[in-house]
C-alpha cells in the first residue's frame, strides 16, 4: 500500500508539473503574441500614412508636437492640430494595434470640418511612445485619461471629445467609465470595439485553421493570463467593456463595419445594448471590413457622426 501510495503521490506531482510547465510554455507564446508582437514601429510614420488625409491643408495649419507624461513611467508623444478657426473643443483620436498617431489622421479631416482642434497621439508601445508592452486596453485607458487632462488643461472650457479605433475604441469605452466622476468628456465614438477580451479570444481559437477545443482554448487562456499578470501586472479578464458601459452616461456613438472578420459587429451591437443610461447611437457600415468603415462608407460616416453630434447639441 505504502509503494503504491508513493507511486501515486510521484505520478500525480509530475502531471501537476508537466501540466503547469507546458501551459506557462504556451502561455507565454500566446502572450508574446498578442502583447508584445513585433512591428516596424519606424516605418510607419507620417510618410506612410500622408495619403490617406489632407496632406497639403495639415502642413499649412498650426500644429506642434506634445510630451504627456504617463503614471506609468513612460511619455506618450503626439501632435496637437489647431482648426483654422479658433476654438477651444478639441477632439483626441486613439489608434488601433500597430498604427500610430498619423493612422489616426484620417478621422482628423472630418473633425476639422466639423470645427474642432485635433490631438492624435502614439498610444503605449506604439509610434515615439514609451510602454514595454500592448496591456490590450488596461493601461491604456489611463493613459488617455492623462491626455483628457492635459487638454482640458491647455483648453479650459472647451468641449473635449474621443474617437477610438479597435484598441483604441476599447481604450476610449474603458476611459469613459474612469471619467463618469469627472466629467472632462462630452461624447465618445467607438469605431470596432470588442465587448469582453477573453469572449474575443475564444472566437480567435475557433476561427484558426483546426479550431481548438474550448478546453484546450481555455487552457491557454488561463496560462497566458497567469503570465500577463505576472510580466505586465494586467488580468485579461479585466479588460470587458461590456461589464462597465453600463455605468457610462456620456453620450457614446458605436460604429462597425458589416464583414468585419476580425472583431464580429455583434460586439458592438452588444455594447449598445448593454448601455442603458446616456445617450446612444450606433452605426453598422455596409460592406465594411476591420477599421475600414470610415474609407468603405466616407460620405455616410461623415452623416452619421455629424448627426450624432448635432442631436447631441455637441455641435449646432
């Protein structure tokens, strides 16, 4: 019995390590995929993305580069635009995964338009910003905060808008409940945002070539989570929109794209639904795949965000 017993305590002590050690092995990989993912952050300047906006109108305006300091020990580098015409409502845009500020200069133009200055900036690990890592929308959001206060700083009185793209949408969405005791931000547009991190996760596991096993998608889930919270001090599953929009009065417009394959546009269905105090509006855009709404459908979008503003009487 004693032999057996000990046979028993070796076998199940070695399944507990090979079981830890290979779901630490594969949740690192997953981390590192989905946190510190390589991209040419160098070759993605204003060069690159010049086409995509009114070159020629944003080099003849005022303009100057701007250092907000992070709480994290990093400073996040952007570029304040002034409208031709003075104001003092700015409107901050937030990239996606692997843009930048200058990615975000396509939203600028209708923004400009619309008669309000523009701040784009480099969110944490992306562009001239400092940050080690991607924390998918964590310390993020904090980091738009500080930039909310910095304009509002810079322009006091001012009506202070956010329009986030992807990650950015998320950031925007996780700011606006910090902010709801503040009250620095009058409207928010979320342009493809996932609703619940890990729910996003587990429907990337399912579209890979040979889906995997919810048990075995969990797994990884659960070991790279144990990572991020070990490397970057961040949960994965404190990163769900859908579990603090409820709290969020400020008047938020969620658009998506129709064929988005990356983030399905029931997330932003669900995020609308899941909103019940403040003004809403959402927009689905037809034949619109990820972040492309706005190229896809320019002249609707333009409408409807300008139809959301004026019902809003963010603008007259």
């Amino acid at each position: 019995m004693k032999i057996r017993y000990k046979i028993l305590i070796i076998t199940f002590v070695t399944a507990f390590i090979v079981v830890n050690c290979a779901g630490l092995y594969f949740g690192n990989l997953y981390y590192n995929k989905v946190c510190k993912m390589y991209f040419d952050r160098a070759n993605t300047g204003l060069s690159y993305y010049k086409s995509s906006f009114d070159y020629k109108r944003f080099e003849s305006i005022e303009k100057y580069d701007v250092s907000v300091k992070s709480n994290f020990g990093y400073k996040l580098s952007g570029t304040y635009i002034f409208n031709p015409v003075p104001t003092k409502d700015t409107v901050i845009i937030v990239h996606g995964v692997t843009g930048n500020r200058w990615e975000g200069m396509k939203y600028a133009d209708m923004y400009l338009d619309l008669g309000f200055n523009v701040f784009v900036y480099d969110s944490r690990y992306h562009g001239s910003s400092g940050g080690k890592d991607i924390s998918l929308g964590f310390f993020e959001k904090y980091d738009l905060d500080n930039v909310v206060k910095w304009v509002k700083w810079v322009n006091k009185g001012g009506i202070i808008g956010v329009h986030g793209e992807s990650l950015g949408a998320v950031t925007s969405l996780l700011q606006a409940n910090i902010d709801q005791s503040e009250k620095n931000v009058s409207f928010y547009v979320a342009d493809c945002p996932y609703s619940d991190l890990p729910e996003l996760f587990s429907i990337k596991f399912e579209q890979y070539g040979k889906p995997l096993p919810p048990s075995l998608s969990k797994f990884i889930l659960f070991y790279g989570n144990i990572v991020a919270l070990k490397k970057s001090g961040f949960s994965f599953y404190a990163i769900s929109p859908i579990k603090v929009i409820k709290n969020v009065k400020t008047p938020v417009m969620f658009i998506h794209g129709s064929n988005d394959t990356l983030i399905p546009a029931s997330m932003s269905l669900d995020l609308y639904l899941a909103k019940k105090t403040g003004p809403k509006y959402i927009y689905i855009s037809p034949n619109a795949e990820h972040a492309y709404s706005y190229f896809t459908n320019k002249e609707e979008y333009r409408e409807k965000v300008t139809q959301f503003l004026k019902t809003n009487k963010i603008i007259k």
